[in-house]
C-alpha cells in the first residue's frame, strides 16, 4: 500500500465516522483507564525499547526507550 | 541514541487526551509504580554458530514512577529504570565455503543501564501542554534529549489536535582499549572507528484523535525523524579485520503514518485495543506493526470483594510485525577470494538481522487485580522473529531473536 493511498484511508476512517456529540457527562466509559491509549505508561516504555532493540523500526505511537540498544 | 523517541512517544500517546478523554483538567491524585521484569533470549542455534549453541542476552530491569498533581493545574512526574544485563550477542552472518550461513556470536559481556525522565504538565480547561528532559547511561554509550508537547480540544472537546518536538544528543564511547591506536584498529576495528563519535537527531510528530460515540475514540498521527551521526553498529566486528564489518550511511530519515481505535463493550464489560504503524526510510525499510488487546473486566459481586474495591482485568495481546531489508544489507560470502569488507566508509554493508527482511509474532498475557488504591500486575510475553514471518523464503537470518518476558509490579495511587 502507497503512502499516499494509506493516508487517503487514515483520513477517510476519521472523517466518515459519523460522529454523534459526546457531551462530558457521558463520558464515564471514554474516562476508564482501559480506553486510554497507553493504559500502563511502565509497560509500554519497556515494550517500546525492547522493540526498539530488535527492530530496525522506531517512531509514531510505537516508539523506543533510551539507550543504545546495540545488542 | 533513541532517548528522544521516548519523548515522541508520550507526545504520540497523548493524542486524544491519553490519560481521560472525558477531562482536560490536572491529575486529581498521584501515582506511582513499580516494575520488575526478567528477559530472556533464545540460545543462538547451535547448527549455525561459531562454536556451537551461546547463550543469549538474559535482562533484569527494575522500572519506577511517580506522578503528582501540583496546584490545580499542573503536575509533574519522573520515571527512572535500571537493567543489568549479559550474555552474546551477534557479532556479524556470513555465508561459509559450503554455502551454509552462519553467525558469529561476540563474547558474553556484562553491561547495566540507567535511565531517568523528568515531565511537567500545564493544563488548561481545553488544552495542556509538557516539557520533557532526560538522559540514559551506560559504559559505553550516553543518551541526552529534551522535548515539548501539546494538545488542544475542539469541536465541543470532541476532536484533540496534538503535537510534540523532540531533539536529542548521543555520544559513543564503545572502546575500553587503552593501547596505542595501531592496536586499537587491529584489534576492535569497529570500536576504534566509532571511538567519541556522536549522534543528533530531531523529531516531530503531529496527530489528530476524535471521539466517535459514547463507547469509541479513535486517532491517527505522523511523525518525521532525522537522524545524523554515527550510525552503524560498533560491536560488529573481528579482531584482526583492521576494518569494521558495519559501515551504515550516517544520515537516516523515518516517516511513520499510524492510526488506532478504543471501543468499550458494555455488555462484556470490556475494551478493545487496535493500532497499527506503518514506516518507511531513507534506508529503504518498509515496515507495519499491527496490534490488538482485548482488556477483559471482571468484578466480583461478594460482599468481601466489593468492600475492599477488589476486582480484575485479565489482557492477552498480539502482535505482528514485518519489515523489508535496508538497501545494504548483505550476507557477504567468505568462500570467496576477494575481501568484502573495506576501509571506504562510503561502500555500506550490514549483516545486522535487524535490517533483514523478516517478520515478528509476539503474544501476551497480563492480569492486573485492583485492591482499594493498589494495583497488582503480572504478565508474560513471547516474541518470536523468523525470516519466514516476512514472507522471505529465500534466506536464512540465524542472528534473530526469540524470547521471553515475565514482569510484575505494583501501583498505588494516593
């Protein structure tokens, strides 16, 4: 898949969601630890520099701890 | 090296208001937490390395966090890990007189890492914005990097537009060879020539999220990277070549598109986790992560449970990745006459099988179990790369990692 076409989709996947208005108080289930995107910040350091060691990719919501990561 | 793609990281995962879509307001309370994980590599095969089965990295890392609020609108937190760690790892492939690829394995060493993070959050009634500075240490390597974020809602705090810059600044430091400098390039040529080299590189990310209904969120992002420095691996070496087996470009530019959806299922009492990540390189990787969780609920309705806030989430995850070789990666073939390697620092080649065509599967389980302002979680990861993973047929990469995780830790919040 191009670039250019996953971006068209990326777009296309947040524009034709047929958003209905969210007012705060109902939004008790988007407030729960589990929606959030990285609902352990530990976990997700360690996962993104283990990945980042052993992968020849980094970056975006996936990105790496610090460090060399040469082994 | 990547210190500063920490900072992307959070910039990233605060997209559509990372800790509560419902509120842009400071942390009412404060955490913390603590980790223990124990990693374990798979022994290298004995069949196709140099002196038979080694034994692979064995990892501790000990991680803590603390979060306060501060004043109505801000609130700070550090985190800090500490990894101890030995064992062999891949020193370069080659292919033998017979055709038969092979791995030669560096020998066990010993190296511990330290790391520490400093942020501060300003929150608005909409909007909020953090700073962030840290570095990583170790023997032979140091990492420093400082960056800044933000957010801003919109469209009645439906729609959250985010952003976060990032610089940082490596030094090398890979010799421990105190002879003269003839010697040092005899014997450790690879370390030699990265001897007080430097690494810089800026990044940039910017990422839309939106609220979809009452049960889901989803958001999208991109995020450029630049890299300038030295780049290739200084541990890819063999003493005696007089030249290093890993000559990288030292320029290197990363895009990444990536997207992601939450859903809640009420009936269940459950949340459905869905990212994806593409990349592409100046190095001519193309690479996609997909990744799926599903965080299963379950409160117990007994009189002994519910006084004490008891209750449990059980989490089991997959993943999958896959990436295309880097343009000079090359199994060079020591059968022949001619030396493959050379001295020309501009002819790059790497038998890194991290620039590989290759594919990664990884799955895992995790359960956490609330009790009052505790949190107690344990978890186990397997991740297993394979060439056949990429859908490559063709080669053998003996050097890839498979391995174990186990980790457990604690929260409280007060």
């Amino acid at each position: 898949m191009s670039i250019k076409s996953l971006t068209i989709t990326l777009v296309a996947l947040l524009l034709a969601t047929g958003c209905t208005t969210v007012k705060p108080w109902q939004r008790g289930t988007l407030a729960k630890p589990e929606m959030s995107w990285s609902p352990d910040p530990l976990e997700a350091t360690l996962e993104n520099h283990i990945y980042y060691s052993k992968e020849a990719s980094f970056g975006g919501t996936a990105a790496a701890g610090g460090g060399c990561g040469c082994n | 090296m990547s210190a500063v793609m920490k900072n992307l990281a959070r910039s990233a995962l605060a997209v559509p208001g990372m800790v509560s879509v419902a509120q842009a307001a400071a942390p009412a309370e404060a955490e913390t937490g603590y980790r223990f994980t124990y990693y374990s590599e798979d022994d290298s095969p004995a069949s196709r390395s140099d002196g038979g089965a080694q034994e692979r990295y064995k990892i501790q890392v000990h991680q803590f966090y603390l979060m306060m609020p501060f004043g109505d609108h801000m609130s700070w937190d550090i985190e800090t890990s500490f990894e101890s760690m030995s064992g062999a790892s891949p020193a370069y492939t080659y292919k033998d007189d017979e055709d038969v690829t092979r791995v030669y394995m560096s020998g066990a060493s010993t190296e511990r890492r330290f790391d520490l993070y400093g942020s501060g959050r300003y929150y608005w009634s909409e909007a909020e914005a953090g700073a962030t500075a840290g570095f990583s240490t170790e023997r032979d390597y140091t990492a420093f990097f400082a960056g800044t974020d933000g957010s801003i809602q919109l469209n009645e705090q439906m729609t959250t537009i985010s952003g976060g810059l990032s610089a940082g600044y490596d030094i090398l430091n890979p010799t421990q060879d105190f002879s003269g400098d003839q010697q040092q390039q005899a014997n450790t040529p690879g370390r030699f020539a990265a001897k007080g080299e430097s690494i810089w590189q800026v990044s940039a990310y910017e990422g839309v999220g939106q609220v979809i209904d009452m049960n889901t969120v989803v958001q999208a992002g991109i995020s450029v990277t630049h890299k300038n420095g030295y780049l290739s691996d200084p541990y890819r070496e063999y003493a005696g070549a007089e030249v290093p087996y890993d000559i990288r470009p030292d320029n290197r530019t990363l895009l990444t598109l990536s997207g992601g959806a939450r859903r809640y299922f009420p009936g269940p009492d459950a949340a459905l986790h869905a990212d994806v990540r593409f990349l592409v390189d100046t190095w001519d990787i193309f690479s996609s992560t997909w990744e799926v969780a599903w965080y299963q609920n379950y409160a117990p309705n007994w009189n002994w449970f519910v006084d004490n806030a008891i209750d449990f989430q059980l989490v089991p995850k997959l993943r999958y990745y896959q990436q295309t070789e880097a343009y000079f990666y090359e199994i060079p073939d020591h059968g022949v006459a001619d030396p493959y390697y050379t001295a020309d620092t501009t002819t790059y080649y790497s038998s890194d099988p991290r620039l590989s065509k290759y594919g990664a599967l990884s799955i895992g389980l995790s359960l956490k179990t609330d009790f009052r302002q505790f949190s107690w979680t344990i978890g186990g990861e397997r991740y297993a790369a394979n060439p056949a993973y990429g859908f490559n047929g063709d080669e053998e990469t003996p050097g890839l990692v498979s391995f174990w995780r186990l980790t457990t830790g604690l929260d409280y919040r007060f």
